[in-house]
C-alpha cells in the first residue's frame, strides 16, 4: 500500500497528517475501526465530545502500542459546555476518556452555546435552551488551556466569515484550525482564502459530501462520489473517485477526515493521499454546486453559515 503521508504545518510549528480519521458515528463499533486505522498508517485521529467515542479512541491507541507522540489527537467542546468556567472540566473529561495528558488539537464545535448542564441536547418542547454566553469568552478560557500546555494548538468549527473576524479581532490566539463542510460540491473559494491569509488550516468534513446517510439533502441527487468527472480522473491514477476527492482536498492545502468502519474502505481511504495533476485540480474546482448537506440551524436555533456559500 502506498500513500503520500503529506504533513501539513499549523500555525503553532506543529506538524500533522493531511489525512486523518474521521470517528463520527457508529460509536459501538470505532474502538475496532480506529486500531484498523493505526493499523494501515493513520496518524491523525479525529473524535469530539459529542460522538461518545473518546473512551474508544483512547482505547484503540492503547490497544495498538504506538507510542502517543505518533499521534496526533483532536477532541472537541460541545455546546453545553461553552461557560468560561466549563471549559477546564470539560477538557479533563476529553484527557481521561482518551487515555491522555494533553491534547494536540482542541477545537468548539460550534459558535452556539447551548444551556449549561449536563444534557448535550437541552431542548424544551422540541426548542433547545441556549446559555447566554459569547463564543469569545468560551474562546478565550481555551486560549488559557493552551498556554498551560494541556492543549497545544485550539481552533474552531462551524464558523462563519464574520464569526472568525470577530474572533480574530477579540482573541490573542489565532485558531490553528477551523473545521468545515467541504467537498467538491461546497468548494467555498474566498472562504478559504481567508483562511490561508490568516494561517489557519482548513480541515475537511464529510469530505464525500453527500455520502452520509444523515444528509436528507442530499438523498436526491446523485453521490458526490460517484460524480463522472471525479471518476474518470481516477482512471488517470488508478482511484475509485472518493479518493480523489480527498487528493483534491489535500491538494488545496487542506486536512481531510473521512471515516468509515470497513477495514478495505479504512485502507482505501488513506490511498487518498496522493497527488493531483495541477489540470485535474481545475477540472474537479469546476463541479463547485455550493450545496451544504450539514445545517442544523433549525435544531440548533442558531443561524449557522449566514454569510457562506450554501446557506
């Protein structure tokens, strides 16, 4: 098996896999799914506190033997848990259940804060509770994890441009990452740009777009995947399309995170890495739809992406 191990360089001097492994669903079966990944190569883990899979993250990596400073670990804060005085607790609940002293990447999940609890999901007759509490502040009490060592890079997900110039303009630390919707289908461009002028890496979620289930947006349409022009290139390099969607994303300067709990589909994705003909980049950069399949706006009684592509 052969792949590029391309490294992608944060904004603290820290290096990580473009490639990681996305452990976002199907929680009863990642521990198995995640030692198959270290097992073909993966590095770079991808879990949050919401998917429940800490405990299973942590204990694959102890399963395999490779040593933790291999491996390049990101959790993330859910909304319940965004008050400045949370954020500590939370992140110690993220290290025990992940079998660790520090993570390398800590990111919010979201810009919303949901009321504080102990109930990931606080809704009252179907409407969720929100918390009274500024992504700034919840931001700045992580900025306090990260100078303490605990947490060595900290960024965000789900934000939209005028989220992050606020943060930017409010914070000291800039985030290291920002986490998003992207694909083929939602390429959003300028977005992106801002991210490389401002240092931050851009990694890719659901980077097959509309092959998760979940996505009722994109049940009527044809699979990203198995979009004709990202097929025929793959013939070019001997690739299914799912993997040269991921080399189109890593091509862009961007991490990838799929996820998948077949041991083939595991391999087959790391083969993800490799490169793009500067041609076929172009090509894949014209199927741009601007359609996002991830908005739970109205679940979450938040306006999310309000100044994005596919809002």
């Amino acid at each position: 098996m052969s792949f590029a191990n391309t490294q992608l360089k944060l904004n603290t001097g820290q290096s990580f896999p473009a490639i990681g492994f996305g452990t976002w669903q199907d929680k009863d079966t990642q521990e198995n799914a995640v030692l198959e990944a270290l097992k073909a190569g993966y590095r770079h883990i991808d879990t949050a506190r919401i998917y429940g899979t800490e405990p299973a993250v942590g204990a694959a990596i102890k399963k395999s033997g490779i040593p933790r400073s291999e491996i390049f670990i990101t959790t993330k804060l859910w909304n319940n848990q965004h008050h400045p005085e949370d954020v500590e607790k939370a992140i110690d609940a993220s290290l025990k259940d992940l079998g660790t002293d520090y993570l390398d990447m800590y990111l919010m999940h979201w810009p919303v804060a949901f009321k504080r609890g102990d109930n990931p999901m606080p809704k009252v007759d179907g409407k969720m509770q929100h918390e009274d509490v500024d992504f700034v502040d919840t931001y700045k009490a992580m900025e306090k994890a990260h100078k303490s060592g605990r947490v060595r890079a900290i960024g965000v997900s789900n934000f939209s441009l005028a989220e992050m110039q606020r943060l930017l303009k409010e914070t000291s630390v800039v985030p290291a990452s920002h986490q998003i919707e992207l694909h083929p289908y939602l390429q959003q461009h300028s977005f992106v740009d801002w991210h490389k002028k401002n240092g931050i890496v851009i990694t890719q979620y659901s980077p097959f777009g509309n092959q998760n289930e979940i996505y009722s947006k994109g049940q009527q349409m044809g699979k990203l995947i198995d979009d004709p022009v990202l097929v025929e290139i793959g013939k070019k390099y001997g690739k299914s399309g799912a993997q040269v969607a991921l080399a189109w994303g890593i091509a862009k300067g961007n991490s990838v995170i799929p996820k998948s709990k077949t041991p083939q589909r595991i391999k087959d994705n790391l083969e993800g890495d490799f490169k793009l003909d500067a041609d076929d980049v172009k090509k894949i950069d014209g199927l741009d739809k601007k359609i996002r399949f991830n908005d739970p706006s109205e679940s979450f009684g938040y306006k999310f992406y309000s100044d994005l592509d596919g809002a």
